[in-house]
C-alpha cells in the first residue's frame, strides 16, 4: 500500500485550504479574511487559537447544503488573491 497523508492541501500564494477525509464526513481548513468573512449559516467555526496558518473549519457532510460550503470555500480562496 502507498503513502497516504493525513490531510490534502490547495495554495495559491500560502495555504487557503486544508481537506481532512474522513468515513462520513470531510472537515475543511481555511485561511480567511475575518473583516470580510460573511457566514450567515455558522456553518464554521474559529480555530485561530490553534496557532496555524488557516484559522476557519468547515465541517461537509450529508446534511450541509454544497452550494453554501461552496461560497464559504471560495471565499478563502479569492482572499489568497
């Protein structure tokens, strides 16, 4: 069997998201610009206390609306721009 690591990482200029699979759920980590940062869902929450570069977790599993994880996502993502 191959290497198979704990977590799967995108970047654009530094770290926007970190993706941990799990059985029935994903969990991701993002890096987000608190200021701007707009979820009226609370479909996340802080980890900033954490002390890594992302400071956001977003837990997708069956009951979360993919087009709502999917704004939250790329919110992280045009902050890296």
């Amino acid at each position: 069997m191959g290497y198979v690591p704990e977590y799967i990482k995108y970047v654009v200029r530094t770290t926007f998201a970190a993706i941990h699979v799990r059985k029935q759920w994903l969990i991701i980590e993002l890096r987000i610009d608190e200021e701007n940062f707009s979820d009226p869902k609370k479909l996340t929450r802080d980890i900033s206390h954490r002390g890594w570069p992302v400071n956001r977790e977003l837990r997708v599993d069956k009951n979360i609306d993919i087009p709502d994880a999917i704004l939250i996502i790329n919110q992280a993502y045009e902050y890296q721009h």
